[in-house]
C-alpha cells in the first residue's frame, strides 16, 4: 500500500513529511520537483508538493470578444505566461499518482485549498476526487499533523470544493466578460486598444470608495463655537470644557461666556467610578490587518503574507480566518510555557501559569474550518524571522497571552463646575490595574490625565473663559485597513481574497496613496460610467447576494451548477445593456485615459536620470553577461514556487543576484558576491533548501549556500 500526500507548496510537504516519517524521511526529486518518501504505521508514504493553483480557468475556443462563458480548467502554464514551472509539478504528481494506492488531500483546509487539491487530483492524477481522504490541520506543528494523520477526513470537503469552484467560475465570468467589454468601448470610441478591468468584487469595492470621495468634495464645512475654562489648583492648570459640546450660533457662545466669567464658580458635583476593561479577543485575519496597519503601517496584503510564512514556518496557526474563538482542545498550557522561553515574555507566561485556570476571552465571530490566529508553541530560531516578521510575531503572541490575562482596569473621575449656573466639565482618567495592558500595551493607548482631588461645594479658581471657533470636518478618507473592514461589514469578497482585491485597485491606476486612499480621476469616471449606464456592475447588494450563495454551497444547501446558471443569465442580461451602451461609455472613459497616459510619460521625463558613464557601465556589464552565456544560469528550483532561480543582472545598478523566474508573481531573491565565477552544483542546503553554488575566484573555489540566514552556511566566512 502506497498512499500519496498531496501538499500546497515544497515548504509544507517537507514539514509534513518530517513530521509524519518514524526515521528521517528520504528527499528525492523527479523533474526537478522536491518530494519526500517515509514510513509510518506499516504503510509507504510518498509527499509531493503542487505549488498553489496548478490549473486555471481559460476559454475552449480562443476569442477576443464577449461574451464567452465556454471555459475549462487548463494547467496554469498554458493559460498564464511566466508560470512554466508548474509543468514539472504537474508531470511529477502524475507520475508518482501511478505509484500510489491511496490519495490524501493536506493543502490549506480552506475553499482555495480545496479547489487545489481537487484540480490537481482531477487532472493532474487522474483520481476521482471522491476517492480522496482529508488532512485537516490548523497549524503545521507535529502534533498537529499527527492528530490529523489519525483523525482523517473519509472524503474531501466538497461542500468547500464546490463553493470554491463557484468562486472560480463567477469571478471569471465576471472579471474576463467585463473588462473586455471596458476595452472594447474604449476601442469603439477611440479605435486604440487600452486595457481596463473590473469585476464582481471591484467594481463594487471601488463604488464605495468613489462615494466617499464625492462626499468630502461635496462637504461644506459649518461653523460651530466651543468654551473652554482654563483653572487652577495647587499650582497646576486644567481646562474643562462647556457641557454643550458644539454652540452653532456665535452670539449664544459670546452669551454664555459673558455670564460664566461672572462666577462665582465651584464645585457642584464629583463622580468617581471605574471600569473594567477587558482582554481584545484573539485575531482573526482582519483584525490582526487592522492592528498590523495600525502599528507598523502594513498594508493588508503585506500582513497576510508574513503571517502566512509565520504558518508554514509552524510557529503560528493557520492566518486566513474569521474567528475569534481558540479550540477548546489547544493545550494552553504548553504554548504558554514554551513562550517563556523567549526572555521578553516569560514574565507574562509565568505570570499566567500561576493562575489556577487559563480561560480566554473570546470574541462574537466563528469559522468552521479554522480557529482564531496563534501561537503554536514551536518557537522560531534565533536569527530565523526578518523584523517585519518579528513584528507580526510579536503581534500575535502578546494578543494571544493577553486573552488570558485578568481584565485592566481604569478610573474615571468628572467634575462639573457650576460658573453663574453654567456648568462646565473636567475630566480625568487613570489605571489603577493594569491586567492585560502589561501584556499588550504597547499596541493600545489610553489616556492618562490624572487629576487632583476635588471637593463638592469648594470654589474654584479660574484664570480664564474663552469660546474657541471651529469648523466641521469632512469625513475622513479609508485606509487600506478601514476599506477591508468596509468589505467585512458589506459581505463582499472573503477572508482570502479582501487584501488582493484593494491591490488590484492599486494596480489598475483606480486608487492611489499608501496611507489615505484618494480615488483617482480615472477610478472615478469607470465608476460614474458604470453607474450611469450599467448600475449593476458596481452593484454591491448583487456581489453580497452571491457571496450568501456561495455559503449555502459551502453547506451543501444550494446546488454549484444552479449558482453558476443564475450568475450566468444576470451576466448575459448585463452585458446586453453594456453593448447597447458601448460607445458611450467609451467615450466617457476616454478622456480620462488619455490624462493618465500623458501623466505616464510626464513621470518618466522627470524621473532621475543617470550620467552618460553610469548608463554606459551598466550596459557593458549587463552586455558582458549575456555574451558570455545565450541562456540564463540556473541555479536551482524556488523553494516558495518551484520556478528556476536564475543569475541576474540589475539594469540600474549593474549588480548580479539570484531572483526567481517567476518574478513579480514570486519575490524570492538572493544576494550574490560581485566577483568570481558562479556554478550550479545541483545541491541544495539540507537546513533550509536553498540553493548550494559554487563560487570560484582564480584558483579559489568554496560552496556557499545562497540564503544569508541560514545557519549552516558553508564557508561562511568566505560570503
């Protein structure tokens, strides 16, 4: 018996296979793509790697007009350029399916997850997915592995399968259909071809934002009047504040300071009382984003991505889910003793652990596939995270420990002072217990205005009493953090896919500014556009509407095919109204086209430029190298995607370094030494898979291995 262990990516096969094997797992490779054969309880296992979505949605027929819904699963390499490495993970999946007798599924339990495996079992294998069983794990420790190696799914989940699948189908229909029928009006109006793109998640996405940028240009600000008592006590000054926050009419706020400043003012009332504050509940996706932006200034995307390498490195949970509950089957105990062994948290978990029972707060939001994010108790090598990673690490592990810690708590103290029977309120805060906050205080801040003891009825000095004018403000512009707590609220997009949608925006030129969103010209006219001719395009009850649809598929309570079919004629109908309307809405989008690509050329004239002798050293060395070799060097395979890692030159600064040929969709790169010949020596490291090269100097010749933080490095004080 042969069973075949299908995992999303190289780094995670190779954590399940060492955390399955009995003895140290074999690595083997067969086309050059990493898999690992092992033992355990009497049965031969092989775990092979898919690297992400091995296969995509593209058209039966090849057609350039729309709209076209006769589409196919294809492998990735034929559909998408730059993504050929996925030919030898599909090659070598199919030849290892041959060997096997069994099949299991142990990507990411999520839709995404889901429709991988599937696709890769379907087509790749050539298995009936329903023969398939489960891995269902949340975290990729040992024991976690294990509970689930012993705990199998009987099938996968096709409930997730299917919605996943839907997913897939609409957002194909919707995004391909509609953009071609964007490029087709600007082609009609124009007779130039210019790319523009929408779809079931943009569009309405960008709606909300167009709003708000109409809103703040359309706001008018009003003029309101505050008043303001500056007093004194023992030597100090303090201002309270007019028990009407905002006086709309000038006169009235001239009034009141008039008669105030008569006095006599005192103390008419003290209330003192405190309140407890709980532990903020532990993280699901969004509002660790949210923190993460707060804190550091990451964009959501960016937070996803380091939690997710924080997941495949086993030292944090599964990232990409919406609860705010812990398993009540986590053994608390352990992950907080293990904390303590990091010097920065030990005397939080000690402190901890002497209370006689860990219960933690838990927030309202549930997920049946994953628990809220943490810390799994398998602590990270030193030197092993980045700072950006240290940063989300720390996030994660101080929320986590606060869960359990006793709630803070603040004292409120206001007094109202009665000034010719005008009462003005001061007002004071301070924490008396601190709890939680000496765990994760150095992400939340409250006020401390501690005040001096008042007295009921004792007078009061004032210095003085003004009225101070001010105006209203507009609303304020979304941060990327706000906008996906804007999609949260309206049910649109997932988990998942919520940071990749407002990147899109980015891309597309739709919106600009890293911490204040601004709509650009051209976001606003595709929205005004679309809105004016075919409203339901940026229709966000229409998206929420399938996004529930695609929950009930999830739970089996709604058929896939009658989801797709639905979507199909709301589309068909669409597009018919979108052709009736083509020029028009071609020649509205015009104009602003124009404007971005003359701003285009503008930013390229300005741009910095180099000295004659810069431009022509980069090129003789950029020219050197390709003379010297037709092909590129490879060195390796990726061990994030599985693409070749190639020697390259940098056309700024004519310096070589490793990058992946997968580059943009995949950002690995290494560093190389400027001098001396590089060869591939076909090795990897066995500490942390990258890449081993041979480096020759003259008659000098030492292997390095590529990743600079990598323990075992060879010859390291050579590099």
């Amino acid at each position: 018996m042969v069973t075949l262990i299908i995992a999303e990516k190289p780094n995670v096969a190779k954590k399940i296979a060492y955390a399955l094997a009995e003895r140290k797992p074999i690595r083997k490779t067969l086309y050059g793509v990493p898999y690992y054969e092992l033992s355990r309880d009497g049965k031969k296992i092989i775990v092979a790697p898919a690297v992400g979505h091995l296969y995509t949605l593209a058209p039966k027929t090849k057609t350039y007009g729309y709209p076209i819904f006769d589409i196919e699963w294809v492998p990735v390499y034929v559909a998408e350029k730059g993504k050929s490495y996925a030919k030898d993970y599909i090659k070598a999946l199919r030849e290892l399916a041959k060997r096997a007798d069994e099949f299991i599924v142990a990507c990411d339990y999520d839709t995404e997850g889901e429709v991988i495996g599937y696709t890769a079992l379907k087509y790749a294998c050539g298995v009936d997915p329903k023969k398939a069983k489960r891995m269902k794990f949340s975290a990729l420790t040992k024991r976690d592995i294990l509970k689930a190696w012993y705990n199998l799914e009987p099938t996968i989940n096709f409930g997730m399968a299917d919605a996943g699948i839907a997913r897939h189908i609409l957002d194909w229909y919707w995004g391909v259909n509609l953009s071609r029928a964007l490029t087709h009006a600007i082609k009609r109006a124009s007779g130039k071809w210019m790319i523009l793109s929408t779809g079931r998640v943009q569009g309405p996405t960008l709606k909300f934002l167009v709003e708000r940028e109409k809103e703040i240009a359309n706001f008018k600000p009003t003029p309101y009047w505050v008043i303001k008592m500056t007093l004194e006590k023992n030597g100090k000054q303090y201002t309270a504040t007019y028990e009407k926050e905002r006086i709309l009419d000038e006169e009235e706020a001239k009034r009141i300071v008039q008669e105030a400043k008569k006095g006599p003012a005192f103390v008419e009332k003290v209330e003192v009382k405190q309140q407890k504050r709980n532990p903020p509940h532990p993280f699901d996706l969004g509002t660790l984003q949210r923190e993460a932006y707060s804190a550091f200034g990451y964009s959501p995307k960016k937070t996803l991505d380091i939690a997710q390498r924080l997941y495949e490195m086993g030292i944090c949970s599964y990232p990409r889910t919406s609860s705010q509950k812990l398993p009540k089957n986590l053994n608390y105990k352990y992950i907080i003793q293990s904390l303590a062994k990091i010097p920065e948290y030990k005397p939080f978990a000690h402190e901890l652990l002497g209370k006689p029972q860990l219960k933690p707060v838990e927030g309202q939001k549930d997920d049946p596939a994953h628990p809220a994010i943490y810390p799994t108790g398998e602590l990270p090598k030193p030197g092993e995270l980045t700072q950006e990673e240290k940063n989300i690490y720390d996030l994660i592990v101080r929320r986590f420990l606060a869960a359990f810690a006793d709630p803070a708590v603040r004292e409120i103290m206001k007094v109202i002072i009665n000034s010719n029977n005008h009462h003005f309120i001061l007002s004071g805060a301070r924490t008396v217990k601190e709890g939680w906050l000496k765990i994760y205080g150095k992400y939340v801040s409250f006020d401390e205005v501690i005040l001096p003891k008042f007295r009921e009825g004792e007078p009061v000095k004032v210095i003085q009493i003004k009225r101070e004018k001010k105006k209203t403000k507009p609303p304020a512009r979304y941060s990327p953090a706000s906008v996906i707590k804007k999609m949260e609220d309206l049910g649109i997009g997932t988990k998942a896919t919520r940071a990749q949608i407002l990147e899109t925006l980015y891309q597309r030129g739709y919106i600009e500014g890293k911490k204040k969103i601004r709509v650009t010209p051209l976001g606003m006219k595709v929205v005004e556009a679309l809105e004016k001719n075919v409203p339901e395009i940026v229709s966000v009850e229409l998206t929420r509407e399938f996004e529930e649809k695609m929950d009930e598929i999830m739970k089996r309570k709604l058929s896939k095919d009658r989801v797709i079919e639905e979507a199909r004629g709301q589309l068909i109908k669409i597009l018919r109204e979108f052709k009736a309307k083509e020029l028009d809405i071609g020649k509205e989008l015009m104009e602003k086209l124009l404007e971005r690509e003359k701003n285009k050329k503008s930013k390229k004239k300005t741009a910095k430029e180099l000295t004659a002798e810069e431009e022509e050293a980069i090129k003789n060395a950029v020219e050197n190298h390709e003379k010297k070799s037709n092909n590129l060097i490879i060195v390796g395979k990726c061990p994030k995607c599985g693409g070749d890692l190639v020697v390259r030159y940098n056309r700024k600064t004519g310096k070589r370094f490793v990058g992946c040929s997968n580059w943009p969709s995949c950002d690995v790169t290494y560093p190389l030494l400027q001098r001396g010949k590089i060869i591939p020596t076909g090795k990897v490291c066995p500490e942390c898979n990258a890449p081993v090269v041979k480096i020759k100097e003259g008659k000098k010749e030492y292997e390095v291995c590529l990743d600079m933080k990598c323990k075992k490095k060879m010859d390291k004080n050579k590099y």
